[in-house]
C-alpha cells in the first residue's frame, strides 16, 4: 500500500444529548493513498457523514470528537488552530455535500460563489479570478456563460457540477463526497460520476466517497468499507467485497440490490431496524439481525481482524 494521503487512528465521534450520549463514530481506523478512491458506505444513521465531517472538523455542538486522530500528510486535523484550518479546508481537502440546491447561495450567481473561493484563498485579483471560475466550468462540462446564472436556473445536473467545480477550484489532493448523486436521476448520475472519474485521472486527487449504493460505490472505488452503528465492520478492495463479502452486514446489502445481467433471483432485505445509538446492547450491535447470530456475539463486540493483505472484517464467526 502507498504512503498514506490521510489517516485516521481510533476516531469516536459523540452526540451529547439530554437523553445521554451517542456515539456515532466508534473507534474507526483506516486510511487513504494519493490518487485512491475509497468508499464508504452503509445505512442512513450508520456514521458515515459524521466521519466526513470529522474529517474536516465541520461538525457543530452536540458533536463531539472525542478521541482518535485524524494525520493528514504528517498533521494532526484535531490540533490546528483556526488559521491552520481556513487553509486546510479547501487547499488541502473540499468537500462535496449530498445536496447541491442546499450548498448553492440561492442568491448570488454561480459566478460569484466560484470567485469568491478563489479568492478567499489565493492572492489574485477578481479579475484573474474570475477567468479560473471560467475554465473550472469548462473543467465539468458547463459553458462559461453559465457563470451569471443563480442556483435555481440550473437543473440538478448542473448544479452538482457546479458543487464539483467549487470543491476542484483549489486543486485539493482530497475531495469528500457524501452521497453526491442521490438526489439524481440515473442517467445524469452516470454522467456525474464518468466525469468524476476522467477528473480524477486528470488531477490526480484521492477521493473518500459516501453513500449508501453498494452497487455504485463498486463501479468507482478501489477499496471500500462498510460502516454500521458507528463501527468500522469491513474493508477491502472493491472486487472481493463484491465477490466474497465477509460480514452478514455486507452480505445482505449487496443481496438487497438487483443484477441486470443473469437470472432473476429473489431479493432479500436485512430484518429489523437500525440499532438505537443510545440504548446499544451488549456484544455485537448487529446480532438482532443476523441470523448467523451466536452466544458469543450476545456478549463480545467483535473485533477489526485481518483476514487477508489489506482486508479486515469484524465477526465472531471468521
């Protein structure tokens, strides 16, 4: 594996509440090469926008990091201090958020939220500025007279890009996506994450990528992890996630998604409901769903153990 870009040491990331505290990130370790694609995906309530928000500590009270570290390129994330951070954001790590009408000022033009970035953080004057703007539209496939257009004038299609285009502005060497397409049709989803990819070719920047699509994640990451309650429970290289799933977390979501080439089979959703944070049980928290569940698994969270180069999994039954 490659020097890792960032890495993450037994991250807790809590939510303090009257009723008592939830812990939605519970002690996650991994890490991300230059240039790699790594997916993270898992249930709603699962842990993994909080992580992305961790990561770039953009998260707000009743949030709480409690512990862990998050080294990016040799620093600490959790102990720079505010000007450090004004250029970590962006320079070093964007972030694209799930939905693009809510990231978007609705009223000012997709001009000037791209200049203003540039500007924010770079010595050049509006003008020059404004010329960036311009070519980081072309980057994602819109024309620059785009750049007078408010949120609303454009479709949701465009709109992602435009998100895409902020979060590529300062040529960052990490962009987070949480869940960029869901709010998309297929067809424009296809087209976002083809463009994704040939940008990624072309900048060479590591992407950490969130969602809840098994199936898509597949199609674009070179590793992927599966988060459930907060836990960290599998993470591999994409293709033997797929093919030889190791968890029955992970086995029942990619049982839970159709194939269009094959036979038709039978799908099969996992039982149950997620498990409350505030009232977790004892052992493993996915035992009220799983139907491999044993004794042991009622008593002892199951650990993160390496079942092949690179590949971990967390299960009594391994």
């Amino acid at each position: 594996m490659k020097e890792a870009l960032l890495e993450i040491n037994n991250l807790c990331v809590d939510y303090v509440s009257a009723n008592g505290v939830a812990r939605a990130v519970n002690n996650v370790s991994l890490t991300i090469a230059p240039g790699e694609t790594l997916g993270i995906a898992g249930e709603s309530g699962c842990g993994k926008s909080t992580l992305a928000f961790a990561i770039t500590r953009l998260h707000k009270a009743p949030a709480l990091i409690s512990e862990g570290e998050i080294i990016y390129n040799g620093r600490d994330v959790l102990k720079m201090s505010d000007k450090e951070l004004r250029d970590f954001r962006w320079n070093d790590v964007s972030i694209v958020f799930q939905s693009a009408m809510n990231s978007l000022n609705p009223v000012i033009t997709i001009g000037e939220q791209l200049t203003d970035v540039i500007v924010a953080h770079k010595r050049i004057s509006f003008k020059q500025a404004a010329v960036k703007a311009k070519e980081l539209l072309g980057i994602v496939g819109i024309h620059g007279d785009r750049l007078k257009s408010f949120p609303h004038q454009l479709s949701g299609g465009m709109r992602q890009r435009v998100v895409i285009a902020i979060a590529l502005a300062l040529e960052p060497k990490l962009i987070i996506m949480d869940e960029p397409t869901t709010a998309l049709d297929v067809v424009v989803e296809r087209e976002i994450l083809n463009e994704l990819y040939d940008l990624k070719e072309k900048f060479g920047f590591s992407i950490l990528f969130i969602s809840h699509d098994l199936s898509l994640m597949g199609e674009i990451a070179d590793r992927i992890g599966v988060m459930y309650a907060g836990n960290l429970i599998e993470i591999g290289d994409a293709k033997t996630v797929f093919s030889k799933p190791s968890h029955p977390y992970t086995k029942g979501l990619i049982a839970s998604f159709p194939t269009i080439h094959g036979p038709k089979e039978r799908l099969y959703g996992i039982p149950g409901d997620p498990v409350n944070l505030l009232r977790l049980p004892s052992g493993c928290n996915f035992q009220d769903r799983c139907a491999d569940c044993m004794d042991i698994c009622k008593k002892d969270d199951p650990l993160l153990i390496e079942l092949n180069v690179d590949y971990h999994a967390a299960c009594h039954k391994l």
